[in-house]
C-alpha cells in the first residue's frame, strides 16, 4: 500500500495528478452518475454504499462519470438474496463505441433458492465478443459483500472473485490476437430481468411474488488513467497496476485459478466445440 502511495505521490507531482488514488473508497456521486430509473437506485450510508432495486416496474443502472484507459476497478457486492432466477446484475467496462466495441463483463445469474449463483465473464475486443465462460460460485454471493474487480494493463486483464483470479485475458496483441489497448473504458452497472435466458438458459422463470429484488453495493474503486486527463497517463508505466507485481500471476494467485477451474467452471467458449470446431487463437496462445 505504501509503495502504491508513493507512487502516485510521484506520479502526481510529474503529471500534475491525474490519477485519483486519494480517499479510496469513493462514495457513489464522486464517480458515478445514475443512467436508468433514479428511483431504483438508492443511496444509503450517507452514499457510500447504495441499493439497486428491481420490480416489475423497473430495473435499474449506473456508470461512471469519466472513461479510464488502463486501471483497476473494484467494488463489493452483496447480490440478490433467496429466490433470485431471471435477475442479472452486470458489473462491466465498455468502450461506448458501437462499431468497435472492447467489454470487459462479470454478469451474475440469479438462481432458485439454494441453487448456485453463475458468474458469467466475456471480453470484446476490437468488435469482438463471443468469449463467454462461466463459473458456479462457491459461496452463497447475497449472504455478504464480496469483492469484484478488473484489473486491465498492458500485461492482461484479469476477473477476480475476492482474492481468486477468475479469468486471465493475456495481452498477446504480438501474435495477432486482438486486445485493448486504445480506448478508455467507462464502468457500468445494470440490475434487470433476462429470464429468457438467464437461469438454466431461460428455463427457471423470474418470480415475481419475491419482488422487490435488492442487490448492494459499497466501496467504488476505480484507479486509472481517467480520460479526458493527461495524454501520456496510460504508457506510463510507473502506474502502479503495470508493476511486476500486476504483470503475471503471483504463484498464489495461479494456483487459485486453476483450483477454479478445475473445480468451479461450467463453461468455457475455449472448448466449446459445437461453437468453435477449431479453438480461437486466444485459447491456443496461452496466458
Ligand atoms: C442454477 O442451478 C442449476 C442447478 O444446480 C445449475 O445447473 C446452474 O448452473 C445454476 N445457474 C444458473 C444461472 O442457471
């Protein structure tokens, strides 16, 4: 921590600030702006914290007020309790641009009680999405927060659940494989129904009867090179989320990816050969 401190002391004084590490946590209004329905998004904990409603009249979202250009975004969730089949909340980063889209998606599928909670991830890049995988999660999501972050370098991208890397997204841009490293990102989040395809692939239906549906939110985090800011913040590689440290896997961290992939995942585009008769370049180049 001291040393993220330090640098971003350095990194201010050369480059006049641009990088808010200051203060972290925000509260939701520093960073985020309401973009569907107000009245379902209610700020709690003098707005620090914040409650996404869903009925049948509504759903509801939220995004950041300025773009990022490599960074990391966290939050901590506490997803819909109970009976939670046909909700989705997403949780992701988009360019905002139509044609040549890069997204980086965590969607939580809800489930019948008792039932597990699916975290589905995929990536755009360069206009291209199709890379789905999903996990099962191994604990019950809407018990407490847990933590949700996307981390997004030069090196990689990676999904983490808490402390366990989900999903590693290698930048092999070298061999041809498309990765993003030209637009800034905004960070986004939605609260909706999708039961025609959400649970069981739109089997188990939403049930009403338990709305409203609530999901919570707490300790925004975003770090980056926010855009519109100083043109030369995101090749600097004094930031701290480009150091060694953010460049590869830690040996922890690999072991607890594979230990999710082994026993956790539920799908994986990779090897989805009705899909992809010949595996994408990406899942072929390693990570
Ligand atoms: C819901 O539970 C079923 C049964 O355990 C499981 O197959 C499925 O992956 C879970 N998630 C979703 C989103 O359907």
């Amino acid at each position: 921590m001291m040393k993220t401190v330090l640098a971003s002391v350095l990194f201010c004084v050369l480059a006049f600030c641009s990088v808010s590490v200051f203060g972290r946590p925000a509260t939701f209004l520093e960073d985020f702006r309401v973009t569907w329905a107000d009245s379902h998004i209610r700020q709690i904990e003098g707005g620090r914290a914040i409650q996404l409603v869903l009925d049948q009249s509504s759903g509801c979202g939220f995004a950041s007020k300025r773009q990022y250009l490599f960074g990391r975004v966290s939050m901590k969730i506490k997803l819909v309790p109970g009976d939670s089949a046909g909700t989705v909340t997403a949780f992701y980063m988009n360019s905002d641009t139509d044609a040549v889209r890069d997204e980086l998606d965590f969607e939580f599928l809800g489930n019948r009680t008792g039932q597990p909670y699916t975290v589905q991830t995929n990536i755009y890049a360069h206009g291209k999405g199709d890379r789905e995988q999903r996990i099962n999660l191994w604990f019950d999501p809407a018990a407490e927060f847990h933590t949700y972050t996307i981390l997004w370098n030069h090196h990689h991208i990676v999904f983490y659940v808490d402390e366990v890397p989900i999903r590693v997204y290698k930048n092999n841009e070298a061999k041809g494989i498309p990765y993003p490293t030209r637009q800034p990102m905004g960070v986004y989040s939605t609260l909706w129904e999708a039961d025609d395809w959400a649970t069981r692939g739109g089997l188990e239906k939403i049930d009403w009867s338990k709305a409203p549906f609530l999901a919570y939110y707490k300790d925004f985090d975003i770090e980056g090179c926010g855009v519109p800011g100083p043109a030369n913040c995101a090749a600097n590689q004094a930031n701290w989320w480009e150091g060694t440290a953010y460049q590869a896997l830690t040996a922890v961290e690999y072991r607890r990816y594979k230990w999710v992939r082994v026993n956790h995942m539920i799908y994986d585009y990779c090897t989805d050969r009705s899909r992809y008769p010949v595996p994408p370049p990406e899942c072929l180049a390693g990570y």
